[in-house]
C-alpha cells in the first residue's frame, strides 16, 4: 500500500530528475556549442597567425629584395677588358732637384710606396690576361693641389680604382668626387667617419674609431675577466660615445666585478698622486683614446710610478712618438692595437725584404709592404668580380679569407672599414702579436 505522502515525495523526485537531466542537457550542449565556438576560433586564430606569419614572410622577402636591388644599383656588375688605377701620392716631384728634397719624411715615404706599387706589379699584374693601366698622381702634399689639378686628373683618366693619399686633409675631396662618379675609393692610412656614413664605394685599410672600441672590448672581455675598465679621451663626448659602444659590445656577466670609469684628461691635474687615486688599488685595464705626443708622455712618466697591477691598450701610432720613451711603454704593461703590421721575422716578409732590397738597393719600410699588400690584393679584387667588386667580395663573402684585411660596414648605404685588427705586446723586449692564449699575466711578470 502506498501512501498519498510517499507517492508525493517519490512524483516530487521525479520532477526534480527530470530538472536535473533537462539542465545537464542544456549544459553539455551549450558546452558542445562552446567547444565548437572554441575550435572556429583556433581555426581562425590559426588562420590568422598563418595569413601573418605570410605577410611577415612576404614582407621580409621585399626587405631582402630591397637591400639585393639596393646593393645592385650601388654595385652593379661591370667586367672590363682592362682598369685603369688612380694611385695619388705626395711624390713631391716638382722639388726633386731640391737639396732638401731627401730630407722631406712624406716624400720618403711615398716613394717607398710607389716602390712597393711596383713590386706589386711585378708579381700580379705581369702574369694576369687582363691589361691594368697604372696611373701615378702627384698631390704635392697640398689641399689646393688635390682640390684643382688631381680632381681634373682623375676625371681625365676615367679611373675605376682611386688609391690614396696619404694626408687626412686630403680625403674628403677625393671621397666626393669617388661617390659622384661611383668610383671605389680606398683610403691608406686614414679613415674620416663622416665619408665611411656617406660613400658606400668608400673602403678605409684602418679602422674607425668604433670598430677600434668594439675589438678592444672583445679583447678585454677575453682576457682580462678580473680588471675594471677605465677609459681615457680628451673630451666627454668622445668619453660617453666610448663607454656606449664599450657596453653595447661586452657581456659584462663574465666579469668578477665588472666596473667602469671614464676620464677627461683636460678636466683633471694629472700627477702620479692622481692616478693612484683612480686605479683605486684595484686591477684596472686603462684604453687610451689619446693620440696627442705630449699628452702621451706625461700620461706614462706618471704612469711608471705606479705601483698598481695594469694593463694599458693604446693606438699602435704610440710607438712612433720620437718623446715617448718604449721602455716606458713595456713596463706598464702595454698592447698596441693595428691592422697587421710588417713583421720582419714573418716568412712572407722576409721574402718580400729581399726581393726589395735587391731591386731598390735599400730597405723596405711599412709604407712599401702596404703599398704592395695593397695593390696585390685590389688588383685581384677587380680582375675576380669587375669595377664593384666590393658586393662580391665583401657584401656576399663574410669570410673574407685573408691575412690583412676584413672590410664591414654597418648598412647598405655606407663605406667599408677594415677589422682586422692586431694587438702587440712587447715580450722579452721585442714586440709581438698577442694571442689571446698566450697573453701575459701581470703576476707571473712580477715572480
């Protein structure tokens, strides 16, 4: 028997099953709705990533294909049966019967240059199937002449390499005139920031100053974990643009306890007391943006005196400071940074030093080796890839192998600069490369 209460109860669950499965309906098919709203969703998000990731990808093709039409229109592709070679140097030619003529240092060391032009000749350009056509521009050493005549000359000649000169004020004319007329420019012995930004037929053997920080950064990076850096220039702005580029290019984690200073020499009373206070008792690597003579040897009579443990980095041109006394230099423990320099005890360099006596009946010097690396290496670069061979061999060809020079740029629209650069030391008293395996430590110098 069942009773009016219970069946009521019983009519009451059944209503509330049902409630229940109406409900659980309702959630798994809005859950099936919303599943489904999730999938079209990813569909389309995915969809969405790809039509990017299409545009990206189109857009950096465009990118590419940009910079390959920008990098054919500056370089374009022009083989020759034959090239003609501009070389200006200060000869001097028209003071050649003057008595004082051999004493004139720039003279000497262009005529050393042109010896070495054509020791060049000898070994490159007798053995090539390509006619290359030398021509040998006086510049007299003056602004005026360069400005006038050897403008006039190069125009004439209808040159496809321009090489030289050797004077800094004598750059920047030939650098115009080397991107009005798309003529390869290669800078010897100088290199000026402003024609490196604005030629891209500009191609310097020396560094630029930031290429300079940049490789010094790595070194000291490399092989000095446990020193502070301090750099030394001769104004705040070139201070703050070195301690940039010094931060942009370290990684300072591998550092003990990496530290930094900077100094403007003309701010500050230097004495042997002064220093002591910077160095600071510490292990310190000190970069010299100093190329002033008697700035520099003031710096290192003071220098000498200290008794702290350093390492000092300076440009190579140091040691051509008739003032600067080397044993000086040795004792703070310096490393010259250059291009690769002559090496006497090179094989290469013997070979060469003989050949040249034997021809000229006198020594060869630094100005007759780059002159001879120099052409040697550009005459090849021509005759391989034509009158814009810089987008072959530099812009295509990373590598570069090659002893003495690895051009770089910055973007498409600049000039080259050569970062091979070198550090020496001196060891035992005789200056050598510095390999960073087998850098000297201070505290085994001090045993």
């Amino acid at each position: 028997m069942i009773l009016v209460q219970s069946l009521r109860q019983q009519l009451n669950g059944n209503n509330l099953a049902r409630i229940f499965s109406i409900f659980l309906m309702l959630f798994v098919f809005q859950s099936c709705i919303l599943q489904k709203q999730d999938v079209e969703q990813a569909k389309l998000e995915s969809q969405f990533i790809k039509q990017k990731n299409n545009i990206d990808t189109i857009k950096t093709s465009l990118i590419e294909k940009k910079k390959i039409d920008t990098i054919d229109i500056i370089y374009p592709d022009v083989l020759k049966e034959s090239y003609n070679i501009a070389i200006v140097l200060p000869l001097l030619l028209s003071d050649i019967y003057d008595k004082e003529y051999n004493q004139e240092v720039i003279s000497t060391a262009a005529l050393d240059f042109y010896r070495g032009v054509l020791l060049a000749l000898e070994d490159s350009i007798s053995k090539l199937d390509i006619n290359i056509n030398i021509f040998v521009l006086d510049n007299e050493k003056s602004k005026f002449k360069t400005d006038t005549g050897i403008i006039q000359q190069l125009e004439e000649i209808d040159a496809d390499l321009i090489i030289g000169p050797f004077l800094i004020k004598n750059i920047k004319v030939i650098s115009e005139f080397s991107l009005k007329n798309k003529i390869p420019f290669v800078s010897l012995f100088s290199t000026i920031d402003s024609c490196i930004v604005k030629n891209p037929y500009f191609i310097s053997l020396e560094p630029t100053e930031v290429r300079f920080i940049e490789n010094v950064s790595r070194y000291i990076e490399k092989n000095f974990k446990n020193h502070n850096i301090i750099l030394i220039t001769t104004s705040t702005g070139k201070t703050d643009f070195a301690l940039k580029t010094v931060l942009n290019t370290i990684d300072t984690s591998v550092f003990s306890s990496f530290k930094t200073s900077t100094v403007n020499v003309n701010n500050i009373s230097w004495s042997t007391a002064s220093y002591i206070k910077l160095l600071n008792d510490e292990k310190n690597v000190l970069l010299f943006l100093i190329d002033n003579e008697v700035m520099v040897n003031s710096i290192i009579t003071n220098l000498v005196a200290v008794e702290n443990e350093i390492v000092t980095i300076v440009p190579f041109k140091w040691l051509y400071f008739n003032s600067v006394d080397i044993s000086y230099l040795e004792k703070i423990n310096t490393y010259f940074v250059s291009k690769p320099i002559m090496e006497y005890s090179d094989s290469s360099v013997i070979v060469f030093t003989k050949r040249y006596r034997k021809k000229f009946k006198t020594e060869a010097t630094k100005y007759s080796y780059t002159a001879y690396l120099t052409m040697l290496y550009f005459t090849n670069q021509l005759v391989s890839h034509g009158k814009y061979f810089p987008k072959e061999a530099f812009v295509k060809n990373p590598e570069q192998k090659s002893r003495f020079f690895y051009f770089q740029r910055t973007n498409n629209s600049q000039g080259f600069d050569n970062s091979n650069v070198k550090f020496y030391t001196f060891n035992k008293h005789k200056l050598e490369e510095a390999k960073p395996l087998i850098v000297r430590d201070i505290d085994e110098d001090k045993k």
